[in-house]
C-alpha cells in the first residue's frame, strides 16, 4: 500500500457538517460524493481509516479522485474539498460596458439625424460602431439597453 501523502484528520464539527450533508441529500451529487469520501478517509473515524483504493470502490470513483479531495482537504479545507471554485472572470468579457452604455444613453437623447424624426434602433447601432463605441453591436443589444436603462424604477 503506497504511502498516504495528504491526510485527513476531521474534528466533530466537520464530521457532523458531512453528516449532515450526506443524511439529507440536498446537497448536489458532487458535494454528497465529496463528504462521504472525506468520512471515509477520515483518520479519526471509529470505524478505521481505509486506503484510496478501498474508498475509490465504495464510491465508485477514480483512485485519483479520491487522491485529490484529500489534498483539497488538507492544503485549503474543509468548504474548497466540498465545493467548485468560482470562476474570477466570465468566459467571454462583455462588450458592452458602462462607458459604452452611457455613450449610447447620450447618443440616443441627442438630436436625431437630419431627415429624421427619431432615432431608431438600427441608426444607433450604426452610429455607435462609426463613433468606435464598440467594434460591432446588433439593433436588438442596443434595445436591451435601452430598455433595461428606461424603466421606471419599482417602489
């Protein structure tokens, strides 16, 4: 049996969190599957520790899943082995910020062009674009905006 690196040594309170999460079952699946092998490879656990491999069986899952949520527990605790991390930026950046939102605000409270009564939603994507407020925006972005910007506010 290969020497355990990472170990899990949990004090009542977390064994009685996991407990908790494992006996109500509201938690997601990953989450459920993450406690319950976290009390498996508890070293304190009255009923003796058991090796990656066992608990890889009992769960069915990868020894190497096992390998990792243990060293979740051990280098970050007990709410990083549990749960996703976060992701600290969006998977594409808006293209719409709060400058540009502003400047298309501007844009569409100020005089239409000439020949025209109003400004439409066309005429201000265009007009956006030629002033490079953004590289390309579509008629339906700008009426989003518009629209979220021009409610009235609910008291």
């Amino acid at each position: 049996m290969p020497k355990i690196k990472y170990h899990v040594h949990l004090s009542k309170k977390e064994r009685t969190a996991l407990l908790d999460i494992v006996s109500k079952g509201s938690a997601s699946a990953r989450s459920i599957m993450r406690a319950n092998v976290l009390l498996a490879a508890d070293e304190n656990n009255p009923n003796g520790k058991k090796s990656e491999l066992e608990i890889a069986e009992l769960f069915n899952v990868h020894q190497q899943t096992v390998h990792t949520i243990r060293k979740e527990y051990s280098e970050k605790g007990l709410d990083a082995a549990l749960s996703r991390k976060k992701r600290e930026t969006p998977p594409v950046e808006p293209k719409i910020t709060g400058e540009v939102e502003a400047k298309i605000i501007a844009l569409s409270c100020s005089p239409p062009p000439a020949g025209r009564s109003r400004w439409s939603l066309r005429l201000l994507a265009d007009k956006s674009v030629e002033l490079q407020y953004v590289d390309s925006i579509s008629h339906e972005a700008v009426g989003r905006l518009l629209k979220k910007r021009t409610q009235a506010p609910s008291s």
